[in-house]
C-alpha cells in the first residue's frame, strides 16, 4: 500500500496546505482518545499503515533482485531498510497505546496483499513506478487522513510517509529507460494508470471495511469530509499523480 514517497517538489503534496487546526485536530492524543470511536478509528489506521509499511519492505527487498546493478540493487536495499524503520516506529506506538500490533495490523492483510498481487511488477521498470507513482497515491490519501489527526498522531503518521528516497532514484532511471529506448513511455504510462485505478480502489476498500475509519472520515468523529471535500480531496490526489507521472516522463 504504502511506500513513503512524494512529489521531489513538496508543495505538491496535496494535504500540505497552511490550515488552523481545530477540534480533535488540535488535541493531544490523551484527550482526542478519550473517545472510543475516534480511538478505534486511529488504531485502525496504524494498523494499515504498520502492514503497509511492512509490506513494502518485502516488496522492495523483492525488487532488488531484478535490479540490473549492485548499485541499484544496494539502493533498494536502502530504501527496503528505511520502510521497516517506519514500520517499526508504528509497531511501538501501537505498543505504547496498549494496543497489540499483530491484531491492528491484521484486518488489511488481505486487502494489501491482494493489491499487491493484482499489481505485481513484470520488470525492473515497472516495478520503480509502481513505487513512485502506485504506492504514492495510497500516501497521498493518509497525508489527506492525517490532516484530521490529533496532534501526536498526526506527526506520526507524517513522518512514516516521509520520502525514503524513491522519488528521485525512480525518475533518474525511469528517464534514461525511456531516453534509450521511447518504446518504454507507453507500456509504463498504461501501467501507471492501471496503478492509479487499484491504488484509489485498495485505498477506499480500506476504509469501507472498517466502520470507525470511514465514520471519521465522513464526519462522525474528528473533523471529517463533507461530501464536497471528499470531492476535492480526491481531485488534489490525481492533480498530484499527473504530476507524478510528467515527472518520469509519462502522459497521464
């Protein structure tokens, strides 16, 4: 679901706009918590985040294996190392909450994993955007979720969403591919959008199956989407995948 990476240009990630935070989003995580339903809703999306981050450690050590060099196969290691830190970090807050991690994380395994196999790289190449651009898409939306935060959370959750580097390593290879041979830019742009279909799919599958989730984020708890943000949100996502994809060089 999620690697942590975003736009080299950090203005273009769609969450990080200047806003007051108020209600739960100016809270600390004592008293936001005091409320079971925002409680389970945040536990929740630890849980799927912490499995994210897991399984995108494994996908990458995965990947490594096609790396045409030592030296990107080293830098995907690097990277794969950099997800299980951020997962770890998830794993202990869980922990320090009185949550058992193992059971937060387990509801969204069958979801992430069936992404992930419904998205399974064919090559190298593919492999990189689904990284850069597949998995961006899914941290985009909890960056927009994480706006809705209490403050601990929230600072969390933006720190394991932090770039671990994909950006700029996927767009310099992407590029050169193409640069070699333009035959590449169409087989990956159609992959690329094939990514952006699963990835908003996977993303609101999520949330559908998990009744404190989508409660708060339509509303019932914590500062939630109106309709008409829902709408808007979404828009700031695939502005942001566009943007993504003329970054490698793709037509979106």
């Amino acid at each position: 679901m999620t690697t942590s990476d975003k736009p080299d240009n950090a203005s273009e990630n769609p969450a990080e706009t200047t806003v007051e935070h108020t209600g739960v989003a100016a809270q600390d995580w004592t008293k936001a918590a005091a409320d079971p339903q925002y409680r389970a809703a945040v536990v929740d999306l630890l849980g799927a985040l912490a499995y994210g981050e897991l399984a995108a450690f494994e996908r990458l050590a995965e990947d490594a294996k096609l790396a045409p060099t030592l030296a990107d196969k080293a830098e995907l290691a690097k990277m794969a190392s950099a997800e299980f830190h951020h997962y770890e970090k998830l794993r202990d807050r869980l922990t320090e909450i009185g949550e058992e991690p193992t059971l937060a994380m387990e509801p969204f395994v069958a979801a992430l994993d069936g992404f992930h196999r419904q998205t399974a790289p064919s090559d190298w190449l593919e492999g990189l955007v689904k990284a850069y651009v597949g998995d961006s898409i899914a941290s985009d939306f909890y960056r927009e979720v994480a706006a809705r935060l209490d403050t601990d959370s929230r600072e969390l959750v933006l720190a394991v969403l932090d770039d671990t580097g994909h950006a700029g390593f996927a767009v310099e290879k992407v590029r050169a591919a193409i640069d070699a041979d333009p035959r590449v830019g169409g087989r990956l742009a159609l992959w690329a959008r094939r990514l952006m279909g699963e990835a908003l799919s996977q993303s609101q599958r999520v949330v559908a199956d998990r009744d404190a989730l989508s409660t708060m984020l339509v509303g019932g708890v914590a500062d939630g989407f109106d309709l008409a943000e829902v709408g808007r949100m979404f828009s700031r996502i695939t502005e942001a995948h566009t943007k993504r994809m003329a970054a490698l060089g793709l037509a979106a």
